[in-house]
DNA sequence: ATGAAAGCGCTAACAC
DNA sequence: GTGTTAGCGCTTTCAT
C-alpha cells in the first residue's frame, strides 16, 4: 500500500506510483505528463495528475530519471582556484549559457591539487556527467584522455602538458594579448622594459612571451633574456593569492637588475597589482619613475590606485561560447576533435602606463 | 550477451554485470567487493575481480548506487556570488571538510536571484540531496521550509527572512565584530565617527550597527542616526563588485555633511576599498586627514594602498564547522534545530586608521 | 488516450 | 564464502 499522508508528514517519499494511485491513473501517464513529453494526455487526465502531485507532496526523483534514460543533464567544470575572478568570470559565463539551456553547471575547484584534479574527473564519470570544461593543472593529460575514452566531451581552457586533438580548445589568446600589451609600452615611448612572469612550465607563459617578442621585432628591437624575470615559486600560499605576493616579492629582483627599467610588464594582473604595491613599498612611483601594465583585466585592476593599465581577456564570453559548443557536442554528438575558440583580448587603458621622452 | 571489447572502445559502458561474468562470479560478490563492504570474500575472488574491473573498463555508475541505497553523499552549498571573497572562503572551509569527510560539495552561485536560489534548492531536491548549507538572498523563508519539510539538513550562513527554529545557523557575529571595530577607533581617539552601510534590510546590517552602538554606548556616547550613511542601491552591477563602487560613490555623500568626520566604519571590506579609493580620488588622504575601518577581512584589504584596517571574519574555519555539523546531521540524523555556531571576529590592524590626537 | 510491464545499474536480503 | 533475486523510481516500448 502506497504511503498517504505524505504532504503533511513529508517523511517517506513521494513516487509516482502514489502519484498515479491518488490520480486514479498508471505511472506511464504521469510519466509523460511530469516529464514533459509531447504524449497525447486527455486534458482532464492531465488535470487530475497536477492535482495529484500536490496532493501527495511529490518531488520527482532525477536519479531515477538519469539511471533510466541515462542522461545527466549536467556540465562539469573544475578550475583550479575559485580565488581567481578570471577563472570566476569563465564560471559565470558558462553558468548562464548552460541554465538557459536546461543543463546544471556544477562547479568545482582542484585547489591546484592534480590528486583532487584527477579524483574530480573521475567523480564525474561516475555520476555520468559527459561534459567537462577544464582549466587543468595537471601535467599528465591522462585523466583527461581517460575521460574521453569513457564517452565524455571535453572543453580546456588551460593545461599544463601538450594540446591534443580530441577536445574543444578554449584559451585566451595570449600570444595576441602579450602582443598588444608590448606594443602599447613601445608605442608610450618605453624601450627599457622589463618582463615579469612566473615559471615558464605553462604554454601560455611561453606564448604570451612570444607575443612580446612579436611586438618588438615589428619595431626591429631587440630581446633580451635578461629583460625576462622569471619568479621561482615553490609554496603555494594557501590563500589562491600567491601571485599578488609574488608580484611584490620580484619587485627586489626588478630593482637589483643593473639595468634601468621604465616599465614593467607583468603575465597577470595579481602580479602586476603585487608589483604596484611593491614598488609603492619601496617609495617608487607608478607610473611616474616606472609604469607597469598586466594581463587579464580581474576587478582588482581598477580598485587598485593607480587602476592598472591591462589587456581584458573576454572570459565571460568565452565561457559563454566554449559552453555553447560543448552543448552541441553533447547534444549532436558533434566531434569536439580540432575545434579551437579564440576570442580577440583588447587593451583597456587606465592609470598606470605613462607616456615617456 | 554482455559488451566484449569496451576496453578498449569505451563506447557502451560495462556494467556490474560484465565484470562478474569476466571474473566468473555473481554480481552480488562484484558489488560487495566494490564498495568496500566488510562483507567476507576470499582474497582469490577479490583479485580474479579486480582485473576483471580493468579488463572490461568498468566505472561505477553511481546514479545505480544512490537510487538503490537512497543515499547521495554530497552537501549542496549556495551563495549569491562566486565574486565575493567571503562566501568563496565558507566554500573552502566547507570543501575541506566535506570532502575528507567522503562528502562531495557542490557549490553553487544564485548570482543574487532570488528566483535561480530557489530552483537550486529544488534541483538539491530533485537529485535527493539533502543536506544544503545556503546564504540565502530571498525574503521569503518559504523554500526552504519546503526543502526542511522534505527532509533536508540546512544550515544557513546569511538570511534576510527571520530565523526560524529548524536550521543549523552559522552566522559571523556581526555584533562583536561591529562592537570591536568601534572600539578601535574609540581607542584610537575618534570621535566623530560616520558609518557607512547598504540598506538595512539584511539583519546582519542591524546587528553591526547595534555593535558600534554598543561600543559607543560602553564609553558613554551619544550615537546620532546622522552618521549612519545608508547607500540606497537598486542597480546590482554584474560583475558583483557593486559594493566597491557603492563605497566609492558614498564618498560624495560623506564629504556633504556638514558634519566634519574624522573616520569612517564601513559594514564591509568591499565597500571600505571603495570608500578609500573614493576618497584618494577626491584628494583626501588616508589615514592621515581620515581614517577608514572596515569589516570581512577579504584579500583585497591587504591589497591595497594603504592597506585596510579590518576585523577578520574566521570564515575558512565557520565553513569547517559548519560543515562538521551538517555531516552529524546528516548521519546521525541528529536534529539541527536551534544549533548555532559562531566564532569570535579578530582585530587586524594595517595601516587605515590613525591616532588622533 | 491509456495501461502493463520490462528494465536502467546497483545493493542487500536471503538462501545455500 | 558465494549466488539468486527483488526492487530503488523512473521511462518507454508494446498492447489495447
């Protein structure tokens, strides 16, 4: 005998078999009244069941649903700290694209950890979620490659080992951005610049870097690699904001270089804020003795003083777009292999870059 | 007849099923063996099914698990935004725990909409978790009544409907931290202290307010409603950092009384950024001609020039307990009603606030 | 337009 | 120590 009494109590579970029972009809018409289906359904029928579910205080159970149909309805998406608005901003973009197209984002951080990173992955196999979107800090792409060969689609906005074929590809372009940002300092009259850039590990660190050198060899300029301070970080301050103190902490090295720089530009915006506090420490002026640009345009930039001159990566826009396309894989089963999206970064001029002789 | 083969394709996924036939055993042995059950098998059947797991490719499904067992270990954890440093140290806090606990969280943003908070609440529901730790932004405690009435665990960090009995609350003592932070500055020799608040709706905002009034109180002061500034916001900026700009824009609104203030308490850190940028923008140094006293403790307050003088919310270690007493509710199906939790606030001085004379 | 019934993958009695 | 089997709540043929 099926519960009663439930929507008062709301102790045993509702089903749809109570459901059906209170309706005076058989689970399959609840069925395809509840969920949604283009079913022919009497009116009258349909009436009964809405009333019915009220009735009984019922709330559908999903897990039943996804066993069944075997669907989960839900996009992964792991980043590495939720302390990095950049990577919050790629967050909310997807969110809002994935909800309006009925699919839960569920958002998780690997704490730079590549153990968790990987556990993550796997987590998410096992509850059939066959979407991911990943900014990955492992150096192995084999959790990945696991993922993938179980079925999943896949979406990267960062990695740490070498791209390969079979997932959309959604970095920020930071061979373009690097590019933009030097330009900017050549074009403000500096030629003595220094770059600031945490270990190179990272494609996107060589990549930006590479932009830079673009930018000065437009202007036949030369590069050296004395120009690149390269911050040798082990601890990974527990608190996500380790590149902001890293920034300040180069500021020392920056200032014991023999050579005089006018400007500094820094891979990130934490830096490139740290470096700006750092300098004010030491009681040198931004941007009057030394004018300092980022990379990425977080919230910190303009709350800053001076507001940090930077290059604003779309990364709510991205999000948006990468989650888009993982949908239409999901959905069509479309191939995800060899797809890449890029989105066109933009300078963003505020107070921290001055024009000089 | 059970895939052969998926190894190596992944394309349909082994079942339970397919690893007892590949070890030659029931699956009832296979299940007893996978999860972890102390259940006796002999270590030579345990082993023959092992392989068997990675000769098909198995992954558990774990939809199968929780429909069966009507169990889904995870805590669903909802806050208005990602962006605020605050909630995002609770998350941690809660991550920690949960997760060493055997407890998958799964944090979600209502992005300050009433409406999303309540789906997700239902979708918690509907995927049959239920324990839910929440800062809820809606007026009406009515959905999570429901979500309580269904049988979920809640506890809630922030509401801005009257508490009811029947929740875990963890609320930071905005009391104490409003009481110390006045003192400070008491101490410090103000006396004409403006407070700059957003609306007070939000009963946390009443509490530090009755803090400051408290520490006046305490030193015989009289407290005129005049030096509460309240912002009357209705546009919420998207990017989430609307209290900055709100700090920033009350600037004007101080500089206009008539009253002369030589510091200023702000119910956050956010907004007393914004406050201190604000009044930078106007010309007005800090602290030397004002001083300015926040409130959270978020890393943007050690980020900027001068650095803020806060009191720190213990939010990382209220995540951590919180989520300890949701896991014995859950388990234990110990009651939650009328627990609450709360853990002293601490003074960080930095360099906003001056003596005075 | 509606219902009966077969499973989705798993666990847990219960039997041996 | 191992196997058989009955469901968990749902969807979906296949009948009617």
């Amino acid at each position: 005998m099926p519960n009663q009494d439930q929507a008062e109590s709301g102790r045993t579970k509702a089903t749809i078999v109570d459901v059906a029972v209170a309706a005076g009809t058989s689970t399959a018409t609840v069925s395809r009244v509840l969920s949604g289906s283009n079913y022919p359904v009497s009116s009258e029928t349909r009436k009964r069941i809405i009333e019915a579910v009220k009735k009984v205080g019922y709330t559908p159970n999903l897990l039943g649903k996804m066993l069944k149909t075997n669907t989960n309805a839900s996009i992964g998406i792991i980043i590495p700290t939720f302390q990095n608005p950049f990577f919050v901003q790629i967050i909310q973009g997807i969110s809002e694209r994935a909800t309006s197209r009925g699919y839960a984002p569920l958002a998780f951080s690997s704490q730079r950890n590549p153990i968790l990173e990987r556990n993550l992955i796997e987590q998410l196999l096992q509850k059939r979620i066959m979407g991911m979107m990943v900014a990955s800090i492992d150096d192995s792409p084999k959790t990945i490659q696991h993922y993938i060969l179980r079925g999943g689609k896949v979406c990267v906005f960062e990695s740490n080992f070498e791209d390969f074929n079979s997932y959309i590809l959604a970095k920020t372009d930071m061979l373009e951005s690097g590019r933009i940002a030097m330009n900017y300092l050549l074009s403000m009259g500096h030629r003595n610049i220094a770059i600031i850039t945490t270990p190179l590990r990272k494609q996107t660190r060589a990549q930006t870097l590479m932009g830079c050198r673009m930018a000065l060899q437009a202007q036949n300029l030369d590069f050296s690699d004395e120009d690149i301070i390269i911050a040798r970080y082990e601890k990974e301050l527990e608190d996500g904001l380790f590149e902001f103190e890293i920034g300040k902490e180069m500021v020392r090295e920056l200032l014991n270089r023999k050579k005089k720089y006018t400007a500094v530009l820094a891979v990130n915006d934490l830096i490139a804020c740290g470096i700006v506090n750092g300098l004010k420490l030491h009681g040198i002026a931004v941007p009057n003795e030394i004018s300092v640009i980022g990379l990425d345009d977080i919230p910190l930039a303009s709350m800053i003083t001076p507001a940090l001159t930077t290059v604003h990566m779309p990364s709510y826009v991205l999000g948006q777009k990468a989650c888009q396309m993982m949908i239409d894989a999901l959905e069509k089963d479309e191939q995800t292999a060899g797809i890449s999206l890029s989105i066109q970064p933009k300078l963003v001029i505020r107070d921290s870059v001055i024009k000089i002789s």
